[in-house]
C-alpha cells in the first residue's frame, strides 16, 4: 500500500515545518519531518555521528542513511496508531530532499500535491533561520556560512526534485506572507 501523500517543499526557513506541524494537527493529516527524525537522534550512536558530520557543515546525509531513519520512523508511528495510512494523509516536509531519495520512495509514496513554498528575498530567509537558532538551539541554523551552504544545496540538489513531480502536481504558495495566509493557500488548494 502507498501511502496517500503530501510533500512540503522549499528553501531553508521557507515555513515547511511550520505549516507541516498545523496540518498535523488537522485530523486525517500526518506530519513527518525529516529533520525532526534527525534531531532525535542520539548523537552518541553511530547513526547520529553520521548525522551530525553532515548537518554540521549544511551537507545533506547521505540517501541510504535519511531513508532508512524515515522509514522505521513511519512504521513506529504506524505500529502506535498515530498513523492509520488507510485514512489519513501522509504530509513531509524534509524529504525527500534530490532525486534518487524521489526515485527509491516512488514505491512507498502516492503523490496526490506538492506544495513549493517560495521565498524569492533570501535575506528573509535568513533572518528566518537565525531566529530559528535561537528559539529552537538549531545549530545547523546559527552559523551565515553554513546557511549559505544549505540554501545553495537547495538550489542545487532538491529544488529539481519539483521538475520530477511535474508541474501539474506542484502548486506554489508564497511563503513570504504570514503563516496563516500560507495554510489558507494550502488548504485551499487541497479543496
């Protein structure tokens, strides 16, 4: 079974996690961040000094390693009843994150949107982040050269994972305007 998907996407601090908390509260919506699955990680074992080697320097973790995180993390959550794939909708935001992580979960996933939300003024991007750091002890977030880094990965490496979609999956929502603007966009969409 596939389960019925939404991904969020877009640059560093676009709201992807943002957005993805509210419509996990919505019933028949589940929220997964991938990022969240990281950043539970006991840094000690080996799979968290793996992480950390790479989210330290704005890098994404290797596919193999992101994967197999996020998918014993969905069983877990399906195993506890907090994910009923035969009546709720799957919605992530973090992965997947380059084209052979769209490739290998095209078998788990059935795309039904994607959200690409955009933020054309990087500067607002940033100040994002660093507020980000700071309310949440982000360390991938407080450091200029290293959000660089991970706004031109984006660029780079997970924003032509939308090409792989097609257009007629992808809505875009500004992500500029304020968070509730952007869920009233959503939901609307997804009418």
């Amino acid at each position: 079974m596939k389960y019925q998907t939404i991904l969020l996407f877009g640059a560093p601090g676009s709201g992807k996690g943002t957005q993805g908390k509210i419509l996990g509260t919505v019933p028949g919506f589940h929220h997964c961040a991938c990022g969240d699955v990281f950043r539970a990680l006991d840094l000690q074992s080996p799979l968290g000094e793996a992480f950390l080697k790479y989210s330290s320097k704005g890098e994404l973790v290797p596919d193999d390693i992101t994967i197999q995180l996020w998918a014993k993390q969905i069983t877990v959550v399906e195993n506890a009843g907090r994910f009923k794939p035969e009546i709720d909708r799957l919605v992530l935001d973090g992965i997947p994150r380059n084209l052979p992580q769209a490739k290998i979960l095209c078998d788990k996933l059935a795309i039904e949107r994607v959200f690409h939300l955009t933020c054309p003024d990087r500067s607002t991007l940033i100040a994002r982040l660093k507020r980000r750091a700071l309310k949440d002890n982000r360390l991938d977030d407080a450091n200029e050269e290293v959000i660089a880094h991970r706004l031109k990965t984006y660029e780079e490496e997970t924003k032509p994972v939308l090409d792989y979609y097609g257009e007629k999956l992808v809505t875009h929502v500004d992500a500029s305007q304020s968070p509730h603007h952007v869920l009233r966009d959503i939901l609307n969409a997804l009418k």
